[in-house]
C-alpha cells in the first residue's frame, strides 16, 4: 500500500490557543515555562489528529512560536549581533528577531531598543517569513536542538515522525545581505553552510529518523544559472556526509519549468511535487524518478492552499498515471503543500449555509482526503473491495455534482454587467497633472501632507461590543452610538496631533476583507477558519463561493458621520478588488480574472457612493497586488493585465477633484513599476521601513509622477520611533521623491497596535513633518 503523508499541519491550534498564549507571555501574565508547555501540548495534539485521520506519516518540526525561517536562522546562528548581548533567552531573542524589542532599563534587566528583521511574504500564499539576514563574516553552528528535541517529543507519544526543514540553497537564497555588503550573495555562502545541515541531519540520524523533508520552494521561481547549479554540489556533500538519513526533496507552489534539470541524479531518496498547481511538470518528473535508483516519487493531489473538498476522481486518475509507471510501492499520496495555509477543522462550522455543507475541506479533512485516496489507490492496483472507502467516494461526487449545479455559484446579473464593461470605464476623466491641480486648489493640504493608512488601534472594548452586537446583546441602535464615540475620539486625537488628512479608525471592521465579504453577494464566512498570517496574528479569510455584487452601500455611513464632525479632509477607506480576491479562500471553478472583476465592479459603486456622500479622498487599499504576481515571469503580463484593469474599473467613475489613493504593504514592486504607473492612482502609500528603505531605490532610476507616501516607522512592532529617525528617514526620501510629492505616514494601518505607542509615535511623525517643512 503507498504512503500517505502531509507536508505540516497548521500550529495555531483548534481555537488558535497557541496565539493566546503567545500574547499572555507578551503581557507578562504567563511565565516562559507556561508558553512552552502549551506549544508542547499543541504539537502532540496535532500528531495524533494527524494519525487519527489515516496519514501513515506526520511531519515534525514544522511547529513554531513565530516563523518557520525564523526558527530556522536560528537554527544555524543566523543572528544578527543587534539582538545579542541583551541577557535575552533563546524564546525572546526569536520575539525580538520577529517582532522588535523595546525595553526599559529595569532592575537586572538592560536596556534594549532593536527593531525586527525585514518581513516578506512566502512566495504567492498569505503568510510571512522573517528574511534571515547574511553578512561575509556569519558564523554557521548549531545554536539549538529543536528539530530533535520534536522529532523525540513525538516518539515518546509513539509516532515515528519526518522531521521538516528548509533545504540550504532555498535558505540562502531567500535571505539577504546585511545593509552595506555588496560584495557577495548569501548563496556565496553555502560551503561554509553545508557541514552544519549534515551535522543537523546527523544527530537526528542518531535518534532514530530515518526520514528527513527538506524544503526547496525556490525551484518554482525563475532562477539564475548559479542558484541551479549549487544543487547538484549540495546534495552529493549531504548525501555523503549524512549517508543515514534519506531525503525527501520537496518542491511546491508551482511547476518546476527549466529548474527540473535539477531532479537529474539528483542524490535524495524521495521527490515532492505540487500536483494542484505544478501538474505541467508531471510527465517529465515521473521519467527521472523512475530511472533514479527506486526513488520515492511524493505526489501533492490535495491543495495544501485552498478549502474546496478535494475532486477525489481527478486525483485518483493522476495518481494511478503515476504508478503504472513507477508501481505503487513508490508513490507517496500528500498534500501539495504544507496545511499551514488551511484553517484547522470544517467540524465545528454550524453556522454556514446548508446548501454549500460539504463544499469545504480544512487541514484535518484534508489529512482524511489524503488517506482515503491512498486507501482507493491500493484497492484498485490489489483489487480489493472496501465498501467504506467506496461509500466515502460516492460522497464526494454527489457533492462536487451539488455544487457544480447550485444557484449560489452564478448570477446572471452579475454576467451581464461584465458583459457591458468598456474601456472608458477603466480610465479617469482627465490626466493626472489636471486632477492634482483641482485637487490641491480642493483639499488645500500642507507641504509634506501628514496622514495614516486607516485602522487605528482595536481594543478590548471594541472587540467586545462587536461580538454582542453579533450576538444580538446589543440593538443596532446601541451599537452604532458606540461606533460613533469610537470615531469621535480618533477624530479628537487627530485633531489634538495635528494630521492633515483624517481617517475615522474603522472602529466597526472586524477585517479588512472580511468586512466587505459580509457586506457583499458571494461570500461565506466561518466562525472559527482561522489561519497564520504572521506571528500572532491571524485571520479568518472569507470563502468566495458565487458571483459577487453589492447590495447596499458598505462604508458610506461611517465616513459621512466623520466627515461632519471635522473640517478636516476624511479618507474614505476601501479594500481593492485585487486583495479582495488575494486574501479570501477564492473559486477554483471560474479564474480569478472574472472574480476580480466582479469585485470591481461592486467597489467602483461605493467609490462613487462615497464621493457623493462629500468624502473626496478615498483609498482602495491594494497589499496584495505586488504579492498575487504569478511565480513565473512568463506568466506576469496576463496578470498585471487584469489586476491593474480591476484597480482602474474600481476608481475611475469619480470627478477629477476626488482623490484616489492607494496603498502598498510588503511590496517589493521595483519589477512592476510600470504596472504601478497604470494604476494612476493620485497618491499612494507603501511598506518602507521594514525593507531598509530599498523601495526607494527605483526613485533614482524611474520617473514617478503621481504623489507618494513611503512609511517612516514599522507598524508590525511595538517600537516608538524617535523624531530624530523620521527625519532621517524622510531626509533619505527627498533624495529621490521630489518634496512636492512627498507625503509623510506610517508603514501600513494601525489595528494591532495599542494606543500608547500608537499616540508616541504618531506625535513623533508629526514633529517631525513639522520640522521637515
């Protein structure tokens, strides 16, 4: 019988225990010893979920407080010096690393005032890493003992596991030199890693794993000939000084394309491949594999990335593809990648509609798919009758067939507006130089224009009447005067601060997409489908599961109430239809292109509901534009096409006088810079200080025409940025943005912030606005 196996398994817990518990040690209201104690709890539980569902193999050391990579750096004494030489212990050094630390002097404790590693997104999914950072002189050693220390934990709870790591070359080349090093690239330095890894390898050899996952995403990228070429180097030295343990090579987020050269003798036991997304380099994966020595050939047919119930028919037919060629004993059955990007469990979800109950597949009935498919492939290939597996088979298609036919999914009238769409409507009424002019003689906005990017701090009062409002312990009535309160005093303290351009807070948005799902046609919301976003933070990501429309207008009476109650100009605050899509479980029956447009089309009605309200600002927030660019370049042009298509159908039904922002968080858009031209958006805001101000970088080679906003502080942590830094930092930016385009804010918008740092720092940048002036 194959194998059946996942890639890793979500770590936040059923109810997200390990977030609350994180946050608790944060606080001081739970010692270290208590936090892991619960992470130890979690692991355990997650292995035996993992075994009760069927799989044969559960991974370890897939488990982490804060990041994967992070916990990798770690790992190996990548530790920039910044963080050492505080008395820190090994969990608050990996904090400090992820989030920033800034501490008071206080009793035997020293003062300490660092700010976090550079956050990235991983690859096209929606979650972060924490960039490892490399200078000439990093020093590689083992600096902790976690991928043993888990590998033992789940052999004494009697599972054999498979521990996880990032291969080396996928490491080196994710990270980045440290600020000033230009002489060498981190992959310069995977000689001086190697011996490390097989000492890593070796030690879990001497407990007892036979097994080693090892990591290389990279290959779904377009890589240099350097990068390629190291593969071949690498693994023949792990392969030779770590001859115990066997390797599973594992790739996945996309086809492999020209990287495939790499899996050619390539000296490992096992290979992975993404079969949701990478099917195209299956035919020829499947050719090597069998000419290299019975390797193992790991085939990802459950989407590790989305919640839809497997097709169970068209994985099987891949799957017996598969072993006509190579026989049954060496095919694996898995996930195509790890279930982290999954909520955990559709099993207390009561609350959805009946008509789409079965549509959905979280991380636990993923772990179940995967098992019965490797239970269907062995009953076929052995001719074996198993009337349960069978039965659990005619299940799926009699859902798969419900949803195919179901009225939730189209809309005729929805179809047919897409139909009308034209070309006018992708474009504003006049060019940029005549919109800014009316603007400015409009908005009448200082030099150096100060602004936020539109959420301000969600406390626990906040929180708590948002759930008995949805718990119906509060009317309506009671409920929108509390909302009101709310914006009054971020109002009163944009006033006392002295902001130019107001924001109302969003005291009433539970999510930045998730508000709009509710508010629109399309979308199902769970109650508990959380998944990691970046350390503690998660989100509960809508289902998009029919044609989208806009009932009713969304955000109008929340920004007319606040603009009345200020002669100051009040942002008008939307998500774009690109994030939208990006950061929602989307269709996996009609493209993302026509979704898109969809949700254009609903948000250009409430940009034009807006600006007849009196709100003349009005961003349409876009993160996620940079990171939904497909892996491939090749495929870049069709994408960039309908996602800035979708951003100029949202913002262009409004007069010229109306000015359009939009914003931009862990965008590195340097190769997409004209595509942000097209946009045309009037100002937009970007992610800055978190990236060592290297976005600033196309400014010397481009021209930029429209207004732009670079963050001066990092908004993911704590830190309260002193004036002295802001004008440094705003100093840095007038070296390439000329001042007359020059706004000043923060990185992204203020949610998970508390108000303390959030008053310090923003009276901070506005001292500092004041003296740049």
């Amino acid at each position: 019988m194959c194998v059946s196996t996942c890639l890793g398994f979500p770590r936040i817990g059923a109810n997200r225990e390990l977030k609350k518990a994180i946050e608790a040690f944060w606080a001081g209201k739970i010692k270290e010893q208590d936090l892991l104690d619960v992470g130890k709890s979690l692991r355990l539980q997650h292995w035996q979920i993992q075994k009760q569902q069927g799989l044969d193999v559960v991974p370890s050391n897939d488990f982490s407080f804060y990041d994967q990579i992070l916990d990798q750096s770690i790992l190996f004494n990548v530790i920039p010096s910044r963080y050492l030489g505080h008395g820190l212990s090994p969990l608050e050094i990996l904090f400090a690393m992820g989030r920033g630390l800034q501490r008071k002097e206080e009793g035997d404790k020293v003062k300490v005032d660092v700010v976090s590693q550079e956050m990235v997104k991983w690859f096209d999914s929606n979650y972060h890493i924490l960039r490892p950072e490399f200078d000439i002189t990093t020093e590689f050693k083992i600096n902790s003992n976690k991928p043993v220390d888990e590998f033992l934990e789940a052999k004494a709870s009697g599972i054999h596991s498979r521990p996880v790591l990032i291969g080396p070359v996928s490491f080196l080349f994710l990270g980045k030199t440290t600020r000033g090093a230009t002489d060498f690239t981190p992959i310069d330095l995977i000689n001086k890693l190697l011996p490390v890894y097989a000492e890593v390898l070796n030690r879990l050899a001497d407990v007892g794993a036979d097994w080693v996952q090892i990591d290389e995403p990279i290959l779904c990228y377009d890589l240099p000939a350097h990068v390629i070429s190291s593969y071949r180097s690498t693994y023949d030295f792990l392969a030779k000084h770590a001859p115990r343990i066997k390797l599973l090579f594992t790739t996945y987020f996309g086809n492999l394309g020209s990287n495939i050269s790499v899996l050619q003798n390539l000296q490992v036991a096992g290979v992975h491949i993404d079969l949701v997304r990478g099917t195209n380099s299956l035919d020829e994966v499947v050719d090597i594999v069998k000419n290299n020595n019975n390797q193992i050939l790991s085939c990802g047919v459950v989407d590790g990335r989305n919640i839809w119930t497997s097709d169970l028919d068209q994985a099987l037919s891949v799957l017996h593809t598969v072993t006509e060629k190579i026989g049954e004993q060496r095919v694996w059955v898995a996930s195509s990648s790890s279930l982290l990007h999954t909520p955990f469990s559709i099993i207390n979800e009561n609350k959805l509609p009946e008509e789409v109950n079965g549509w959905f597949s979280f991380a636990v009935e993923k772990c179940r798919e995967i098992s019965l498919l490797a239970k269907l492939l062995s009953n076929k290939k052995n001719n074996v009758v198993d009337p349960s597996s069978q039965a659990a088979l005619e299940e799926n298609r009699r859902v798969l067939s419900v949803r195919a036919s179901s009225s939730i999914t189209t809309d005729p009238t929805v179809r047919q507006r897409q139909a009308a769409v034209t070309e006018t409507m992708h474009k504003r009424q006049s060019p940029f130089s005549v919109r800014q002019a009316l603007q400015r003689s409009h908005l009448k906005l200082p030099k150096f224009p100060t602004t936020t990017i539109g959420s301000f701090p969600q406390t626990k009062d906040i929180r708590l009447a948002r759930d008995k409002f949805t718990k119906h312990q509060i009317s309506q009535e009671e409920y929108d005067r509390f909302i009101e309160h709310e914006i009054d005093e971020v109002i009163k303290f944009q006033e006392e601060v002295g902001l130019d351009v107001f924001v109302h807070g969003e005291p009433e948005r539970n999510d930045m997409v998730q508000y709009f799902g509710e508010r629109m046609k399309g979308f199902c919301f769970t109650q508990n489908g959380w998944v990691q976003s970046y350390g503690t933070r998660c989100v509960r990501p809508p289902l998009i599961v029919g044609d989208i429309s806009r009932p009713t207008p969304m955000t109008v009476k929340e920004s007319k109430y606040a603009q009345s109650r200020t002669h100051r100009p009040m942002k008008g605050m939307l998500t774009g239809p690109v994030t939208c899509l990006r950061w929602s479980f989307p269709r996996n029956d009609i493209p993302h292109s026509v979704q898109c447009q969809q949700l254009a089309l609903a948000l250009r009605d409430e940009v034009c509901d807006l600006e007849s309200a009196g709100i003349f600002i009005i961003q349409v927030d876009e993160p996620a534009i940079r990171e939904g660019l497909p892996l491939r370049r090749a495929d870049w042009p069709a994408y960039l096409q309908w996602a800035v298509d979708s951003f100029r159908l949202t913002t262009s039904g409004v007069s010229d006088r109306t000015q359009c922002h939009s914003h931009f968080c862990y965008s590195d858009f340097n190769d997409i810079f004209d595509a942000i031209k097209r946009l045309d958006a009037d100002v937009i805001t970007i992610e800055n200080s978190k990236s060592d101000l290297k976005l600033l970088d196309v400014f010397e080679t481009e021209q930029y025409n429209n207004e732009i906003g670079p963050g001066v502080y990092d908004i993911h942590s704590p830190r309260v940025p002193s004036v002295i830094e802001i004008v440094d930092r705003v100093g840095q930016m007038l070296k390439v943005i000329p001042a007359n385009q020059l706004w000043i804010n923060p990185d992204c918008g203020l949610k998970t912030r508390g108000w303390k740092e959030t008053k310090e720092a923003l009276q901070n940048l506005v001292a500092a606005a004041l003296l740049v002036r």
